[in-house]
C-alpha cells in the first residue's frame, strides 16, 4: 500500500505541475498533505514536515542572502562589464548565445555548488535572452542540464555521498568516470546548439522583419547595453540595415515588458542608467565577490553565515544611507519569497515521503523486483535506478539509504562497490531537475520560468545525458558487468 501511494503521490504531483493545474508550491503542500493522511499519517503528519523542515532551514538561509547579495551586486554594476563582454561575443546569435549560456554553466559549476552556478549564469545571460527576445526556459534547461553533469565531481556532493556509504576513496570513485563526464558535457553542448538553433528559427518565423533578411549572426552586430538605448552603434555597423530591429528592441521593457517587481534579477542588469550603480566601487565588489568565492571552495565556515556576512558588507558599503538598505532588501523580496517558499514547501514532501516510510517501501520494492537472472548486471540498473529514484528522493535517501543494499546484493555476482558507486552518480543530470532540489528552484525562480515549463524541455534532455553517461561508463570499463 505505501508503495502504490508512494508512486500514486509523486505521479500526481508531477501532472499537476506540468499541466499548470497547481502551483509547486501549492501541489508541494497539500498534494502530500492528502497521500500522508492516507497512509495513516493522522496527526503526526505535523511532526514530520517540522522535522523534514527544520533540516531545510539552513538551506533557505542560504538561498535567502545568497540573492540578497547576488541581487546587490548585480543592482551595483558588478556584472556589467562580464553581460557587454559576452554580448561583444556571442553577437545577437541566438544559436551562440544559449551555447555560451552552456559554457558559462559549466565553467560556474567547478565550485560545485549550484545555487551559486545559476545566480551567476541567470545574471549574466538573462538580460541577454530579454533583450533578443529569447526564451528564458531554454536557458533554465541548458543551466540545469550542465550543471547537473557537472555535479559528478567528487566536492558536488553526490560522488562524495556514495563513496562515504560504500566506504570508498573519493578519487576511486570518480576519476573512472571522467570519460563519462565528458561524454555528458558533449551531450549538454549538443543540446544546446539545437536549441539555439530552435530559438533561431522561432524568432525569424515570429518577427522576419528582425530577424530574416536584416539578421547577421556573425557577431559583428552585437548587442549593447548602450545600443539598445539610442541604436545608433547598431546602424552604423549594419548600413542601416537592422533599423527595424533597433526599433524594436527599443520597445523591450526592462524585464521583458513587465511593470511590477521593479528592481529584480532580471530588471536590473538592463538599464545602464539606474541609480544603484556604484561605478567606484566595483573592485571592492569585486574583490568581497572573490572573497566569498575563496571562503565557499574552502568550506571552513557555514555557507548561509558567509553569504549573510557578505550581503551585509555589500548593503553597507555600497549604501551607506538606511533607506536605500532597505530598499535594496525589498527589491530582491519578490525572488526571495518565490525561492524560500519553494524549500518550505518541498519540506511536507520530503516529511511526508520519510515519515510514513514511503521512501524505504517503495526502496525495497524495486530491490525485491529485480530477478535472479539480472544479478550480473546490477551496477547498470543501479545506474537506470538512480535517474527516477534520486529525482523524487534525497541524495541522503538514494545513497545512504537504498544504494547499500543494492550493492551488497551485487557483491554476489562479483561487481565491486567500486562499479556500484560510479553507476550510482549517473543520474544526476535528471537528480538536478527535482523539485526536491533548492537550486533549481532558485534557477526557475530567478528567470521567471514556471517549474511545468523546465520540466517539459529539459527531463528527458538530462534522461539522454544520464544514459549517455552509463553507456560510456560500461563501454570504458569503469561500470563492469559481473558473472
């Protein structure tokens, strides 16, 4: 019975959102809520989402002033330098811009925390998108799928896990898996250059006036902060000929026409006028901005006290007067309420699914239903396991708590924890993608994006990255198959 209302749960959660019926955070509450009472959870349904909740507290600490002082930084000029860069680069190429959105992901993603990979990807490549009138969805898909690839290495968190339950060497673990990493990464840019090639064609069917005839993409016509004040850079470089599309990019409003939550991510890194800039002090930023990086690579204090330390040296310095202190608090209070309220929310499923046993049933189930006859290939279903299974359970769950018995069961048939544990990682690309993960939920939050909408476009991308990365595994002999 817990399995079925186990699966039942998820399920019905998953078409809720997908299908915009419920919003996350509403089908977070109460679709566990019902499932809980069912499986008898009574009263004590309230001590377990306490429980579950007081474990994500630190979490949304940390979510809260990481966009505090992300929000800050970007509302004082930090990034500004680093969007006209890319811009000078990328062109006005929707194909080249969301592969640098991919390239930029993963170059984040070496500090191994995601949160801080998608603030910095969102700041710097959301106004981009808006300003080419791209889709945000698809760079909420491409953030999600190479940071979830990259989350393999072993300071991530996941490789860590599963050498720490199976009592490996970290280094055992992954350097077998490079291969696989890189097969993954490869996958991730094949995507997408698809993609943009996708958004490309979309935007010439939708407005051939900007983008058919007059559209170059070699990159010599690219878009400006300035540019998109006066054009002026734009018709000079083109003959007039992009006249039409000056104009109309002209007519974007910052954050993509919308009038309310002024002073958001996305709004804010638009107008190179805006009061908040600090011009003069942007090596001071810069240099607490590195100084938090340093600390968070370190891991010698606790990440939410940094990033509270470091909003709040950001909010002195950079306005010294307590009204604008304020303000700037209020003007990131939109993000931080959709984020925060996301974690809480998540905590009833997590309680729930912990509390009523769900997670270890449903566990037990799917080591009981592989036969005999599969015993030799179990570090591949490990591998095909892990995708759904640490998409609606915890890293913790998955690997402290339903990867050891898979493995004592696979010791039979001669694979060594070694396999195990390597197969065991490969579904992380689809892992990231879980609501149950708060940096995605910051990633869709900050760009605006209905969590539906990410999963429509990118769960069966990360499926591909997943199953690419357990093929090359097994071909490359790091995943072996037993006897």
């Amino acid at each position: 019975m817990l399995v079925l209302l186990g699966f039942a749960m998820i399920a019905v959660f998953m078409v809720l959102i997908m299908t915009k019926k419920m919003t996350p955070v509403l089908a977070l509450i109460l679709v566990p809520t019902i499932f809980g009472l069912f499986a008898g959870a009574g009263l004590g349904i309230g001590d377990m989402v306490m429980k579950s909740m007081a474990s994500m507290t630190s979490t949304a600490a940390l979510l809260m002033f990481a966009i505090i002082y992300f929000g800050t930084m970007i509302d004082v000029g930090l990034f500004d330098p680093l969007v006209r860069f890319i811009l000078r680069k990328l062109g006005n190429d929707p194909a080249k811009v969301v592969l640098g959105t991919a390239l930029l992901a993963m170059a984040v993603s070496l500090d191994g925390d995601g949160s801080t990979t998608f603030i910095l990807t969102t700041a710097a490549m959301l106004p981009v998108y808006l300003r080419l009138k791209m889709s945000p969805v698809v760079l909420t898909c491409v953030a999600g799928l190479a940071n979830g690839t990259m989350n393999i290495l072993p300071w991530g968190g996941p490789t860590a896990r599963a050498a720490s339950a199976l009592k490996l060497n970290v280094s055992e673990v992954f350097v077998p898996m490079v291969p696989g990493l890189i097969a993954g990464l490869v996958v991730v840019l094949v995507f997408s250059w698809s993609l943009g090639l996708m958004e490309r064609k979309r935007l010439m069917v939708a407005e051939p006036e900007r983008w058919g005839a007059a559209a170059s993409y070699d990159g010599g016509t690219a878009l400006d902060v300035a540019d998109v004040k006066n054009g002026s850079a734009l018709s000079k470089a083109s003959g007039g000929r992009i006249g039409t599309r000056t104009a109309l990019l002209q007519k974007i409003t910052p954050g993509g026409g919308s009038s309310d939550g002024a002073g958001t991510l996305a709004e804010t890194a638009l107008d190179p006028t805006r009061e908040t800039l600090r011009p003069k002090l942007i090596w001071f930023n810069f240099a607490l901005t590195l100084a938090i990086m340093v600390l968070l690579v370190m891991d010698v204090l606790p990440l939410p006290y940094i990033f509270m330390v470091g909003a709040g040296i950001a909010l002195l310095v950079n306005f010294p007067h307590v009204k604008d202190q304020a303000k700037a608090l209020v003007a990131h209070g939109q993000s931080i309420v959709a984020v925060v309220s996301m974690v809480m929310a998540a905590a009833v499923l997590t309680g729930v699914l912990n509390g009523t046993g769900m997670v270890k049933a449903m566990s037990e189930w799917l080591v009981a239903i592989i036969p005999a006859s599969m015993g030799p290939f179990m570090a591949i279903i490990t591998g095909l396991l892990s995708i759904p299974m640490t998409f609606f359970m915890s890293n913790d769950a998955f690997y402290f708590g339903v990867l050891p018995i898979l493995s004592e069961t696979a010791g039979h048939y001669g694979l060594t924890a070694a396999d195990m544990a390597r197969a065991s990682i490969t579904g992380q690309p689809f892992h990231m993608q879980s609501p149950l993960v708060p940096a995605i939920l910051l990633l869709v939050s900050l760009a605006k994006v209905e969590l539906g909408d990410h999963h429509k476009k990118v769960l069966w991308r990360s499926a591909v990255v997943s199953l690419v990365m357990l093929l090359v595994g097994v071909l490359t002999g790091a995943i072996g198959i037993g006897h």
